[in-house]
C-alpha cells in the first residue's frame, strides 16, 4: 500500500492511498505531547468524510488523498469528480 507524508495546518501525516490518515506524534502550541494515531472519520453533509487535523480544522477526506496523489501544477483550488458532478 502506497503513502505519502503531507504537513497540513502545522501538522505531520501520513495518508495511505485507501484514505486512512496517520497524525504523526507531535507537541501542541501549548506544550502538550500528542501522540502519534490514526485520524478518526466522521460523515458530514452528503456522505462526505472528514478528519480533524488540529487547531479546530477540519478537511475533506477526498481532499486530503488528492494532496498527497494527485499532483496539481496549475494550483487549482478544488477536487472535482471524475464524472464532472
């Protein structure tokens, strides 16, 4: 299984190529030692996965994959579906 290590909003992952998340250990902005896990899921909306980065953040799962996989030359700001929807 393919990953990749990505840094978003200040945090270290690993994001494995069937959409788990890894946060990598780390210390808050307050000094607390975090630990090092995989990120939660939660379903929002229309179906949509979600984690929780840090920092009161949350991304799109899919969002998250495309970073790590796709590459993106031009800087376009959104993901869109294969089929245009």
């Amino acid at each position: 299984m393919r990953s990749k290590e990505i840094t978003l909003n200040g945090r270290e992952l690993i994001v494995y190529e069937d959409g788990r998340v890894y946060r990598k250990p780390c210390t808050s902005s307050c000094g607390l030692q975090l630990k090092g896990k995989f990120a939660k899921v939660s379903i929002v909306g229309k179906g949509y996965a979600r984690i929780f980065v840090g920092s009161g953040k949350f991304y799109s799962l899919h969002r998250i994959v495309a970073m790590a996989f796709i590459p993106n030359p031009e800087n376009k700001p959104q993901v869109n579906h294969i089929n245009g929807i």
